[in-house]
C-alpha cells in the first residue's frame, strides 16, 4: 500500500479582539472575481476535534492597502452562496474517496 504525505495548509489568523485561531485551509473558490475559502479549525488538542462540532468557516479575500485579508462575510445571500458551494464540493470529495477505498483504488 502506498504511503500518502499530506501536509495541510495551516493559517493562523486574528479575530477583531486580536484572539488568534488556527484553521486547516480545506478549498478556495473564485466566484465573481472574488476569492473565498473553506477552512476548519484546527486544536491543541486532537480529541477536541473529533469532540468538537466540525464547523466550516468561509472567508473572503480581501486586498486591505495591498495586504490580502481574510474576512467574514456580510452579505447573509452571498454566505449562504459560496458556502453551499463549498459544501458540495467537500461531498463530492469526500464521497468519490470513499468510492475509490471500496474500490481498493487510490484515493484522488
């Protein structure tokens, strides 16, 4: 069986009380010209996230003075949106996994 390196995209970001967070990056999306992404938190402590509720956070890309920042977004239709689509996708990942494990294949 073949070994699989996986070394996720971690980002460490501040919330506006200047509180740091650290999220594993899952996807990215372009949609209109803008840039969004999917993340999930990361813990200190592995068994808190099997425990914890496997919430999706979406961000959005902003340019703040040539600075990308990663911010929260307002609009609750654009949200709903960008995160339906998010969730889609990480199914459609997830489950064409799965198939290829049944399969004994590789997974993609």
């Amino acid at each position: 069986m073949a070994e699989h390196n996986y070394d996720p995209d971690i980002y460490t970001l501040s919330d506006e009380n200047g509180k740091e967070h650290t999220f594993e990056l899952l996807d990215t999306l372009e949609d209109g010209g803008n840039f969004y992404y999917a993340m999930v938190p990361v813990y200190d402590d592995p068994r808190d996230s099997i425990s914890g509720d496997a919430q999706l956070v979406v961000l959005k890309a902003e340019d703040d003075n040539g600075e990308e920042m990663l911010v929260t977004i307002d609009d609750d239709e654009e949200y709903e949106r960008i995160g339906n689509i998010f969730l889609e996708r990480l199914e459609d990942y997830y489950d064409s996994d799965e198939e290829d494990d049944d399969e004994g294949g590789e997974p993609s």
